[in-house]
C-alpha cells in the first residue's frame, strides 16, 4: 500500500511539475512557436461575463472535443472597475478562476487586455467615470487616459503574473492583446493617434512577461506588436512585418442582433470555406468570434440598441448547446489541418493557378506534401492534378492532406444537424400557475414638482450620472400667461432626442413616448400639449439602451437629451418657439423601485404589493411571481411575449433587458436554405423577420434554486404577465447527411434517440425536416436498417458504403446518406 501511494505521489508531482513548467513562446515568420515547435493554433473567443461559472467547465470541455487548442477572451474594464479604483473580479467576473479552467481543459489562452474591447458591450468596455474625468479624451496621446489605461493594464498583468497564467511562467497565456481595432478608426485622431499608438505598443513590451503581444487591425503596428486580421475572410491578409506569422483574431461565425433586427446567420460551408482559404494561404493562428457568445446579463449590452442575447450564431449557442452542423463540421476541419501542423508551419508552398478563381496550393516537406484544392467561384470546377480529375464544389476548399486523396470539403457537411426545441416547464402547469402580485412605480411627488437630487442650467448628456442606471429625469418648469406671444390653442413641445427612449410628461400627466431604431442616434419628439396660464411642469424620462461601443470617438456620442427642448406656438402661418434648453433643469436618477430594490428576492420591502385586478398594458409598472425550476438539466429561457419592455430579475440577478414588442423588419429573410455560394455579409442570411427581435431570455440553472424562485419583472411600456411563462430547450429533431466514404453520426446530445422517420441512400434531396428521395435510391430500404442500429440509443453512427448499406440505382455518382431521427 505504501508504495502504491509512492507512486500515485510521485505521478501528481510529475503532473504538478509538467503543469508549471514554463513554455517559450516566440514567433517567426510562419506561426507561433511554443518550446521550438511551430505551432497550428485553432482559437475560438469565449467570453466569461456573458456566461456564469458554472457553464465554463462545460463550455471549455465543447470546445476542445470540437477541436480547438486555444481560448481566446477579452477583459472588461467597466465590469472589473464599476467605479474608479474599486475592482471587482467576484462571480462570473473572476478572470483567474476563468484562466485556470482553461489550463484545467489542456487549452492555451489568449488574453486581449485593451482595454478597449468593442465586443457590442456597454462603451466598448470603458467604465464611463472616465469620460467624466476633467481633461480626459479616449484613445489618444492625453495623460489623463493613459494613466487610467495603464493603472489597470498594470493591474490585470500583474495579476496574471501574481498566479503564475503566462507560458513562461508555466501558465496557459500564449499571447496578449494591447488595444482593438484602432486601425479601423485611427485617421481622425492624426498625429496624437500615431504617438498613442507607439505608447500602448511601449507600455505592452515593458511588461516583460515573456510571450509576443497582438494588435489587430493594425497595420502600422510597432514591433515587436504583431498586426493581425478581423473579418469574415482573411486570406487576403498579409502582415505588414514579414517576421511576424498570418494570423486571423477575429473570423465571424456570425453576428450580433439588434433590437428591431431579424436574426443573422452564417452557414457552416461559408464559415469553414474562410477558414479552409486562410490555411490554404499560410495562416497558422485563426479564432473564432465568437465560439460561444452568451448572454449580455444586467445593463451590458452595446449598442445602442443591442439585445441581450449574444448568440452570434456561435458553434456552442447561447446557451452552451452544440449548434449543429456548425460545431461538427468545423471539428472535422480542425482535425485535419491539426494532422497537417508540421507540413502547413514548416513545408515549402508553391501554387497552381486554374483560372477562374480556383487554385490549388501545395505544403512539400521531406516527409512528404499536403494539398488545398480553393474554388472561390459560385460555379463548381473540374481540375486535373499531378494526373487525377477533382471536382471541387463551388465556394469550397478541398484539403488533402497526402496531396492524392480528398479528406476534406468545406462545401461538404457530414455533420448532424440539430433542432432545438423548447418544452413547456414540466415542473408546474404555466403559465395558469403563476400568481402575480403588482404595484406601480411611484413617481414621486418632487419629480412630478421638479425637484431632483442635483441642477443645472443646461441639458446635460446621460454619461454625466456614471452609467449609475438606464434612467435619468429631466425636470424643468415654464411659466408661460394667456397674453405670451407663445401662447395660442396650438402648442406642441418638441424635444431632440439621442436615439434611446423617451417618456414625456406635462404637469403630471403622461403625454407620450418616442424611440429610434438601431443605427439612428436621435430623432425629433413633438407632440401637440395643452399649458395652462403660469407655471407648467415638463418632466422627461430618458431610458438609455446600451451605450455607443464602436467607432472614431465614440466615446463623445451624446446619450439621454441632447435638446433642443422647445415650446413651438403656432397661430395661422406664425410660428413662435420658446428654446427652454438653458432653464434651469432639475435631475433625479433612477426609478424609485429600483432604490427600494424591489428586484431583491429578499427586499425588505415587500408589503404593498397588491394581488387584486392585475393590470396590463400598464406603464412603468412592478409584477412579481414565484415559479418552480424546471425539471432536469436542459437550458432554462423565460418566455416574455406579450410583454412591452423592461427588466428581469430571477432570484435577485437580473437576466437583462427585454423587448419582446420590438418586431423585427417585415422584409429581408430568406424563405429556405442559405445560399453559403458567394461572399457573405450579415444581411445575407436573415430569419425572423416580423416577429419579436427577442422572445426568450435565458435563465442559468445556478440562478435558481430547487424549490421556490422568484421572478420580477419591471414593465417600462406595458404588457401583460399573464402570458409569461419558463420553457427548457432541448435537442428535438436530428438529422444526418453523409457522403459515402465517411461515417454518418447521429446524437440526441446525451438523450436516447426515440425513432427514425426518414432515411435513403442515393441522392436525397432537402434538408432536415423536409427530406424527400431523390432520383435513385437504394435497391433495399435502409430505414429498417438504420432504426436498428440507432433506436433506444444515445448516439449511432453508420459507415456510408455500398457494403454498409447495398447497392444503389445510382450509378457512378458520389452517394449520400440522408436520415431523420427524433429524440
């Protein structure tokens, strides 16, 4: 027994020592090297605050068995400095804990610091104390900046450095990131632009923490900065140094969602095509943005007008699900350029050029070559090489690793695709088991008499409160007699607005609201308003939706209202306008349900919530309910349709904006299957339009508890709770479609596949959901087969072959296997 235990000591120390065992990390001009070898990195971008602590481990583990070697994240300033020099890396926002399970999973990882993010987060991630900083201005050669910048760069590397998490020191950081995107927006600054950049690259390489540093989209980026490429494709990408290697830190997998937008999706042939191109073109690094995009919890969505979910069409969706093919297909991918590491990082390339956009590239080393077959055409091509005929699909890369036989077509999905499916909560009959209670928001007799907690002469812009909350009053009062030159029997208060949302009252009455849509930053409020001789009170609640995250100066985009705020008199032909801008305005920040933290589970205020006569369609109103978890594990969402706008609270976290009333655009989707042939932008490949830009809303497991939960929801337009319900998702219908020669694998995602509805081998036509036969099929029916072979199991798989699966009517084409399953 003693020397069992020896041995199994022995063996931890060695694991220990291995664990810490510092790597070097250099790069030449082919790829990142780690400990002298050159190195195929597959990276994809996970972001810790978009998820909670206990998805990561689950998230990191998807990642890996899909391929990838290395996770990349940015690091949030606004999240882990809320106020000036007051840090917070508790929760889901514990960067060391996210790191380490990172090192836990066997993966590297790459830190982009910025600390500018962009990231469609609330102010690119800059905490907005620093925009009221006397002096200040953002990304640009001025002290005041730089020094926040470099108090908590500092900060971050040394807290990296403190917990031993960069390669040299044994820990998973391969590479660190200094700004984002600067390149893209960095004519306006001039010279201080140029001068800041030199300094983020200085402050970067003083550090000394012995890995290389990135900036992406920089062009001029000084050395030893390496410049990287963002984008959809980046084979085109060439590094303005031609010492540093071709590396791709943002390829898109899909993108972002607007309130008032249809949902973007990006196909998994185009995505792999990109990713196929860029390796075909000497690239060695490449990320994924994102890999899983999440959920923007609480207020820190971008924007504006950004929803809160992240999904981005990711290979893992939002709720931590494999978003199949997507996921399968690029695993496949992955498997084989990683069998290829040493023949892409150290063979000799040469190129043959076809014509007509289609080339093949050849990877030749001692030990032999690899070959990438590229048709960036819409059209398919026949080419003869070395003397064997290819066919390669339109818009695809075909990758043979021995240079004779094709391993790997982008344009060829053998993966499963997955329809998830959401299942009424089994837990309790919703949503006739909900029992709501409500009050309403109380607009207090100061604000409605104009007195706030501060004034000034002026309108001021939103950021002015510190981001504190979505809500700030602006109050002011105007004495106006039946004799003003004003004054007539058409009065209309007209008030410019920055773009987010606008309620207006006059001498406590409502008068009515205004919003803009996504990529608009203001519009004209006006409304026809009865005064009354002397004092009349204007009160406006401005509701902001994220604040500005991208582009030149963005930082300076006003929020909340800009002004002018005017009284216009119209009689006849004569208009007479009364400019109340520089009165004296009155401020109050908040709702008063929110100071009296009616969000909180255990609120101490919780009297005077009435039961009887729930209303709906009720402005600025409070409802609260208790609920059961649902039953088992599947990813819970918060079903709000029929609700207006607002926020959601579980348990006391709040699970973000909602804004189920936003319907997406009337036109621009498509009707069937996404063409991935031809250069994809996010217009592209839209669904959903005229529905809700968001329904559903997700809910963590680790926010509830098992027993009684408790939902509160604050209702800023009107709605009716009556409808609210929670639903879990779940795999429903799989499908499969191989080609002969590979292996159709089928999984219900841990679930027993109940039945087999459809299956052919031949030349099936369609796509999951709607499979038909084709024109040939084969001479016996698999179905009988297939069910065999998959029914009552977790997962199946199948060898497409004749000998599998028998002859076929179909003569000398290539076959396919397409199957229909439910779970």
């Amino acid at each position: 027994m003693k020397t069992i235990k020896f041995i199994l000591y022995a063996l931890s120390l060695c694991f220990l020592f291995q664990a810490l065992t510092a790597s070097e990390v250099s790069r030449d001009d082919r790829a990142i090297t780690i400990d002298g070898k050159r190195r195929v990195l597959l990276s994809g971008s996970i972001h810790y605050p978009r998820s909670t602590t206990d998805m990561w481990p689950d998230l990191l583990r998807k990642s890996k068995e899909g391929g990838l070697n290395t996770i990349e994240t940015y690091v949030f300033w606004n999240a882990h400095e809320p106020s000036r020099r007051q840090y917070d890396f508790n929760g889901n926002l514990d960067l060391v804990r996210f790191i380490k399970s990172i090192q836990d999973e066997g993966l590297y990882a790459v830190l982009r610091i910025g600390p500018y993010v962009c990231a469609e987060w609330n102010y690119g991630g800059f905490p907005v104390w620093l925009h009221n900083m006397p002096g200040v201005e953002f990304r640009t050669a001025n002290t005041v900046f730089m020094n926040e910048m470099q108090n908590f760069t500092t900060l971050i590397v040394d807290m990296m450095r403190k917990e031993k998490l960069f390669a040299s020191q044994g820990g998973p950081i391969i590479l660190a990131q200094i700004e984002n995107e600067y390149g893209n927006v960095m004519s306006p600054y001039g010279e201080a632009g140029k001068a800041y950049v030199d300094w983020c690259a200085n402050l970067a390489d003083s550090y000394q923490i012995g890995i290389p540093w990135l900036m992406c989209q920089q062009s001029d980026a000084p050395p030893p900065m390496i410049n990287t490429c963002n984008g959809w494709y980046c084979d085109n990408f060439t590094p303005t140094n031609p010492n540093t290697p071709k590396m791709w830190t943002e390829n898109w997998t899909g993108w972002f969602k607007s309130w008032g937008g249809a949902i973007p999706h990006r196909t998994a042939e185009d995505v792999a095509f990109a990713v196929a191109r860029f390796f075909q073109t000497g690239g060695t690094f490449q990320n994924y943005y994102m890999y899983h995009g999440g959920t923007n919890f609480g207020r820190t969505s971008g924007g504006p007008y950004l929803t809160t979910s992240y999904d981005y069409d990711a290979p893992l969706d939002e709720y931590g699900n494999l978003n199949q093919p997507k996921w399968g297909h690029l695993k496949e991918l992955h498997k084989v350029l990683i069998k290829m590491e040493k023949t892409l990082t150290y063979g000799n390339i040469s190129n043959v050029d076809f014509g007509n956009s289609v080339t093949a590239t050849i990877y030749a080393t001692e030990e032999g070559s690899g070959c990438f077959f590229g048709n960036a055409n819409t059209t398919d091509a026949t080419i003869t090489f070395q003397g064997s005929e290819y066919v390669v699909p339109a818009w695809s890369v075909s990758i043979l690793p021995d240079c004779k036989n094709e391993e790997y077509n982008t344009a060829k999905v053998n993966a499963q695709t997955s329809l998830m499916v959401k299942k009424p909560n089994e837990a309790e009959d919703e949503p006739a088991s909900l029992k709501w209670v409500w009050r309403p928001e109380i607009i207090d007799g100061p604000v409605l008499e104009g007195k706030g907690k501060f004034a000034a002469s002026k309108l001021i812009d939103q950021k002015e409160i510190n981001d504190e909350s979505d809500y700030l009053w602006y109050m002011t009062s105007v004495s106006i007699n039946d004799d003003d030159p004003i004054w007539s029997d058409n009065m209309t208060l007209r008030v410019n607005g920055s773009g987010h949302i606008l309620h207006v009252y006059v001498n406590g009455e409502y008068l009515d609201s205004e919003w803009a849509t996504y990529g608009f930053f203001n519009y004209m409020f006006e409304k026809q308003v009865k005064l009354k001789p002397g004092p009349n009170q204007i009160t406006l609640l401005s509701a902001t939706v994220g604040l500005q995250n991208y582009g030149a100066m963005f930082d300076l985009v006003q929020s909340g209202i800009p002004g002018p705020v005017e009284i216009v008199g119209r009689k006849g032909d004569e208009r007479v306008v009364k400019d109340l801008s520089a009165h004296k305005w009155s401020y109050k920040v908040g709702l008063r349900g929110l100071e009296d933290k009616l969000s909180d589970s255990d609120s101490n205020n919780q009297t005077n919530w009435l039961s009887e006569e729930l209303p709906s369609n009720r402005r600025l109103t409070w409802y609260k309910t208790t609920f059961k978890a649902p039953l088992g594990t599947d990813s819970v969402v918060l079903d709000l349709l029929g609700m207006g706008k607002g926020f959601a609270w579980v348990n006391g976290h709040n699970i973000g904006r909602y804004w189920p009333s936003y319907m997406a655009k009337e036109d621009g989707c498509i009707t069937g299957a996404c063409d991935y042939r031809g250069s994809y932008d996010n217009n592209k490949c839209l669904t959903g339009c005229g529905e809700p830009s968001q329904r559903y809303y997700h809910v963590p497991r680790s926010f509830m508890d098992k027993d009684v939960n408790t939902l509160v929801l604050l209702e800023e337009f009107g709605g009716n709770p009556s409808l609210v319900n929670f639903k879990t998702v779940d795999v429903g219908t799989v499908c499969g479609h191989a080609y002969e020669k590979k292996t159709l694998e089928l999984s219900c995602h841990g679930k027993p596949i109940a039945g087999v509805l459809f299956a052919s081998f031949g030349d099936p036509q369609g796509s999951c959901g709607s499979f038909t036969k084709g024109t040939c099929d084969a001479e016996e029916d698999v179905l009988p087969m297939i069910q065999k072979e998959c029914v009552g199991k977790d997962s199946c798989s199948v060898e497409v072959t004749e000998e599998k699966l028998g002859k076929t009517t179909c003569g000398n084409i290539v076959k396919r296997l397409a199957v229909k399953a439910v779970c």
